[in-house]
C-alpha cells in the first residue's frame, strides 16, 4: 500500500497506553504504511513507556525505508521529547512535520490513545 497514516494521540501515552498505541502502529505497518505521522495536539502526559513506543515504531519504520513525525506538540510532551533529545528525530527540526509533505495517496485514521 502506498500511502501515509496519521493519528491523532488524545489524552495520556503511558504505560496504560503505550502497547494500544504500539499495536496499533505495528498493525499499519503490516498494512503496508512506510509513513506515520502522529499528531500531538491533544496529547496530554508522556512517559517512557510512551517515548519507547514512539522508538520503537520509528526504528522499525526507518529500516523498512519510512519514516515517522509527529506534529502539534504541546507543552509537557515537548519537554519531555526535547529533555531526552527525541524532539528532532522525530520532527523536521522544527516541530512542523506535516503529512502534506508526504508523497502518499490519502491517509488513514486510527483510533485515537
């Protein structure tokens, strides 16, 4: 499949939710998806078990020749992202990674963490 996904990540991505949010990208990675982008905006706490997932998801997506952003970052998973220097690995450098810039056809929409 060609093609982008992006998720919107609603409230905490702890360790309650990281295997929802792990299963759910290995699902559309199996799918086909070489591109993920995960919005933020609605994202509200950040741990490690949810910095693991956002690892995990992009070293796997990386060696099969994709990629994975996120974008609309608020406040407090921004510190988190930027105190482990996760922040550009996972955006343009600049926080505005958009799925616009992907060369897909349309994206799919999960159901929200």
């Amino acid at each position: 499949m060609d093609g982008y996904a992006e998720l919107l990540l609603i409230g905490e991505l702890d360790i309650a939710a990281a295997p929802i949010l792990h299963a759910t990208l290995e699902r559309l990675v199996d799918e086909g998806h070489r591109d993920v982008y995960l919005n933020l905006s609605a994202l509200t706490f950040l741990d490690v078990a949810g910095l693991r997932a956002l690892t995990l998801a992009r070293s796997r997506l990386g060696a099969l020749g994709g990629s994975m952003s996120v974008t609309a970052v608020p406040s407090i998973p921004l510190r988190v992202l930027t105190m482990c220097g996760m922040l550009d690995a996972l955006t343009a450098g600049d926080g505005s990674s958009t799925p616009e810039s992907a060369a897909a056809s349309s994206p799919e929409t999960a159901a929200p963490v």
